[in-house]
C-alpha cells in the first residue's frame, strides 16, 4: 500500500516499483512482482538490481532461460554483483547447460580464493567437491549477510532439575522431506526431561504432515511474520535451552535469528549439512560419512557424531505395495536401469561421463 502511494505521488520512480516488486516477490505473487521489476527497467534501463531481482523471481516461476538472460543482464551492467555469478551458475546447471562449464568454475573457484563475494554457498556445494573452498564461501556470505550481533543477550537462568527446553526452528514443517524425516523424532523425546518448542516460518499448508508435527512438540508457533530479532527474543523469554536449526543457507532460511543469539547453545542440524561457518552456531549433528575424520577442519563447529546416521527417519511412515514393472514403464526386459532422483543441477559432466562409461 505505501509503495502504491509513493508511485501515485511519483509515478517516474524506478525504485519504489523495484521494491514493490520485492514486496510482491515475497508474497510469492511473483508474475505481478515481475510488472513492477518491468517497469522499473523500462522507466530506469540500467537498473541492475531490478534485472537481478527480476531474475530471482522468474527462476522461482521455473522460467530458467528468461532468468538467466536477467541474470546476465545485472552482470553486464554490473559485473561485481553481490553473490551473482554462483546464482547464474546454478542457474545454467538447472539447465542442464554445460557450455564452457570448466571455465566457470575455476573462474568461480579463483574468485573465492581471493574472497569476492561471487555466490551464496548452497551453488558452491553443488558445484565443487573441495571441502575448503566451500567453507571459504560460507564465511564470505555469513560476514556480510548474517554476522554475529551484538553479544549482549541474557539468558533465563534454568531452574535445577527442570526440563531442558529445545526449540527446532524451520520453514518446512508440511509436507516436506524435513517433516518426513523428522516427525517421529519429535514424538519421541522424553517428555519427563524434555519440552518441546517448535518454531515454524513457513507456509501454513493445513496438511496432515502440518498437523502432526505441531502435535508433536509442547508448544508450536507460527513465527512468519515476526522479525528475526523479535524470534530471538522470543526464544529468550521463553528459556530455550537448546536451538535447533533445520534450514541452515536453505531456500526461506532464517539465519538471522541464530545471529541474534536466540539460545544459548545452538545447533545445525539436518537440512543443511555442510558448515555454517559462523560463530554463533555450536554444533552440528553428522556421522562418519557424512564428515570423515579428514574434513573435520572444514567445519565451524562442534560435531556430535551419531554412531550409525546422523539422519532421522519416520518408521511409521507408509510405503507402496505396488510392484512396477519394466514393460509398463516403457523399459527393455534386460539391461542396466539408471535411476538419480537428485535435483538435475547435481549432475556434473565428471558423473554423467561415468555413467556413459559404466
């Protein structure tokens, strides 16, 4: 409403449309986000944050090459763009474009070496397989989006012999892979030692998933529309003992909470298992494959190693009786079947070479 007005009594100002569209873009109406971004490059063609923005919004429509002709647009008008050149990168991977990819790449690794702020860590993850490279791109992004804040936060002295109270905080309690990894988890804590709080920024789906999980925890709150200092807060006053994070640099993340020191002890876990390089994060819940003895100096933080999986599952959870079978599928009687079902923007022309092979 207030940009509207700004554009009623300025109708020639590129950035309040740029912003209306960043306002439109994060109540995912994302084609009435693109107009405002459209007229913002039309009343101002040099605009480089609006062809950025303009790009993220038509990637989340799966518009892939429109995104990266924007994308490419905010390069050439600006060729430092904050964090850009991985999201282009990542972008032309959706793709599967692999068009002068080796070039990119070590054009990309070069940039992180001398820590320019050429992408955001989670394209850097999928891109390359150097552990110390990704921990170098974490530290960048986290410096200069979500530092630590200020210290000064007390915490609720606990009382002896109460329950220590976790919070698990994400965007994905729905139906979501998180929740079916994590629902019988949170059924499963030891209600005479432990209170649960749980902390959901994400959509309110109303599904089955939805329901049980918040049925799960002692207490669930819809936090959306809080601020990360105010969820902070919030956790204070409510005593959390323990942090959870679930999303850690993931799609709708809130790192900013954990900057702002919402427990005393904090904890990444699961949704992101990589480093989150900041110092406000304590531990990290993994195993023995998932960080090997030899990559323990990549990570930030503590390590709590699980002795078989770092990774929870639902046993309660139904699978299907039906048999497939190869004619029906359109498959040859015999013969190697070949079956990824990661995101296509994982597969690098090293592993696609090795299938060819194999």
């Amino acid at each position: 409403v207030s940009y509207d007005k700004a554009i009623a009594f300025k109708p020639d100002d590129a950035h309040a449309f740029n912003n209306r569209g960043n306002v439109l873009k994060e109540l995912k109406l994302l084609d009435e986000a693109l107009e405002s971004y459209d007229k913002a490059i039309a009343l101002k063609p040099d605009y480089a944050d609006a062809f950025y923005n303009r790009g993220i919004a038509l990637k989340e429509l799966k518009r892939l090459e429109d995104a990266m002709t924007s994308f490419d647009k905010a390069l050439a008008l600006k060729p430092d763009y904050e964090f850009l050149q991985g999201t282009r990168l990542h972008t032309q991977m959706h793709l599967c474009d692999w068009s002068d990819l080796q070039n990119k790449l070590e054009e990309l690794e070069a940039s992180v070496s001398e820590e320019l702020m050429v992408s955001e860590p989670f394209p850097v993850i999928g891109l390359v397989d150097k552990p110390e490279l990704q921990l170098k791109a974490t530290e960048i992004y986290i410096n200069k989006k979500h530092p630590a804040q200020d210290g000064s936060n007390v915490f609720k002295s606990r009382s002896a012999g109460g329950k220590i109270r976790i919070g698990y905080y994400s965007a994905d309690f729905h139906s979501h892979a998180t929740s079916f990894l994590m629902a019988e988890l949170f059924e499963e804590h030891d209600s005479l030692a432990f209170e649960l709080y749980g902390f959901s920024f994400g959509p309110d789906t109303q599904d089955e998933m939805r329901s049980r999980i918040a049925s799960g925890f002692d207490y669930f709150f819809d936090v959306t529309k809080k601020s990360n200092r105010e969820v902070a807060q919030m956790s204070r006053d409510l005593g959390i003992d323990i942090a959870v994070d679930l999303k850690g640099i993931t799609e709708n993340c809130r790192v900013g909470i954990f900057a702002e020191q919402c427990a005393p002890i904090q904890v990444n876990y699961l949704g992101y298992p990589g480093t989150l390089a900041a110092p406000y994060y304590d531990y990290i819940v993994a195993d023995k494959t998932l960080i090997p003895q030899e990559s323990q100096q990549y990570y930030t933080e503590k390590i709590i190693y699980r002795p078989h999986s770092y990774q929870v599952n639902d046993s309660k959870r139904k699978i299907s009786q039906k048999l497939f079978t190869r004619q029906e599928l359109g498959l040859p009687e015999s013969g190697f079947v070949f079956c990824c079902f990661n995101s296509n923007y994982k597969i690098l022309p090293a592993t696609f070479d090795v299938w060819m092979r194999i």
